[in-house]
C-alpha cells in the first residue's frame, strides 16, 4: 500500500462539495489528511462527498465568501477540534461569462460580486485561519486562481482582474507570512467542470487542440497540483502554479 503523505494533517477546503474543491477533498484525503469540506448551499453534497471519503473525521462546515464572520465561526469550530490547520485551500469562487467588449454588461453589482467572492473572501478566509497555520508550523495556503489573471482572457473582465488580485494578493501574503506558512497559487485554464456556463465539451475539445499538450484540463490535474503544493514545493512561497497544457502560452 502507497505510504500516505498527508497522514494525521488537517486541511481545509473551501468549496468543496463541487468541482476541482471536491477533487482535491478527495484526494487530500486519500492521502491521509483529515478535511473540512466548505460549503454555501451544497450540505447534502458535501455530506454525500463526506460518506465516500477514505479514513475518518472527514466534517461538513458552513463557509460564505460574503460572510466573513461565518469565517471566523468555521475557525473558531476547527480550532476547537484540533487546535491548529496544515492546509487551506481557496477554491470557492465564482464567474459569469460577459463578453469584454460589451461594458455595458459588466454592472457594478456583477463587478461588485466577482470581487468579493474571488478575493475579499479568499483574504478573509486566510486572516480568519492564519493562527491555526501558524500553528501547524508548516501551513500551505493554496488560492485557487486563473490563467485569466495574467493573461487577460477569461470569462469576463472582471473575472480576470478579480484573479490578478488574487494573484497579487498570494505573493504579498507569502512574504507577510513566512516562515511558519507558505502561500501558493494554482492556476489553471479551462477546466472540465461547469464552473463556466454554457461551456460544454466541444468548447473545451476546441481549446485543448490549440494548447501545446492538445489535452482537456481534468479536476484531477488542478488537485494534483495542489496536493503537489503541499508535499513537494516545500522551499517554493508566493508562487503560480500554472496548469493549464500551455494555453497561456497562445
């Protein structure tokens, strides 16, 4: 049997009842790591997730990425259980395709919304749980984020400067925290999940053959490159992973 990297290590995934969140709460805990799978309104996928996940102690916690007091709240719970985290990763977020050219479409409410959900609440989430990382004394912190916010193409403008914030934001936090927790972007394409509405998998067949690699990005590779965050780039802070089969390279 493959030794488990992650045994006895707490982690916290936030949107974890679904896409790449669910992915990488699967194989967080296959490699031994005890997780809190985040949730806004997903709690029966969440509890479905949880009763077929290897090992035990596996729990479902309420996270709102408008709400950073409900934050605090699933800190102070975790705290309670375990007196410290190993991991957290942001992977809740959300997107609404808006053509660039098409300003009007980009209200303040939209824009409003992206930013809350794709950086305020990342932010809070780290500042809510930064004490139990630095109790661990070897945190990783792993922020979801996008090729979008480096390459300016993505799902809308918004979105994509929501994901340079987040980017930004991941290398002033690795160097404000340091050395007791690393912080670490992951930074896929287009994805195989539903995240983007309306793209389907002729869409996502048609990027794959322009990128170098000519292969669909799975939820599987994104978690894959995150548990790699946490077990094997472990002199590596502030950092983006990128993963994406070379889309950012057209």
């Amino acid at each position: 049997m493959e030794q488990q990297s992650l045994k006895g290590k707490i982690a916290v995934v936030t949107g974890g009842s679904s896409g790449i969140g669910a992915t990488t709460v699967r194989l967080l805990a296959a490699e031994g790591a005890t997780v809190y799978v985040g949730y806004n309104k997903g709690r029966d996928r969440a509890e479905k997730l949880i009763g077929e996940l290897p090992g035990g102690g596996h729990k479902p916690i309420r996270i709102v990425l408008e709400d950073s007091a409900s934050m605090r709240a699933a800190a102070e719970t975790v705290g309670e259980a375990h007196q410290q985290i190993d991991i957290l990763v942001n992977s809740a977020g959300f997107t609404k395709p808006v053509p660039h050219g098409d300003l009007e479409a980009m209200t303040d409410d939209l824009i409003d919304a992206l930013m809350v959900a794709n950086v305020r609440g990342p932010f809070a989430m780290v500042r809510a749980f930064a004490p139990l990382l630095k109790a661990s004394r070897d945190g990783t912190i792993i922020n979801v984020s996008s090729i979008s916010g480096f390459t300016g193409s993505g799902s809308s403008v918004a979105y994509c400067a929501a994901k340079a914030a987040l980017d930004t934001m991941t290398m002033s936090l690795a160097r404000a925290l340091g050395p007791e927790i690393r912080v670490l972007a992951v930074s896929p394409g287009a994805v195989n999940t539903d995240f983007v509405a309306g793209r389907g998998p002729a869409q996502l067949e048609k990027i794959a053959q322009a990128t170098p690699l000519k292969k669909i990005v799975e939820p599987d590779d994104v978690a894959r490159a995150i548990l790699a965050c946490v077990t094997h780039l472990k002199v590596t802070t502030g950092a983006i992973v990128v993963c994406d089969g070379g889309r950012f390279l057209n």
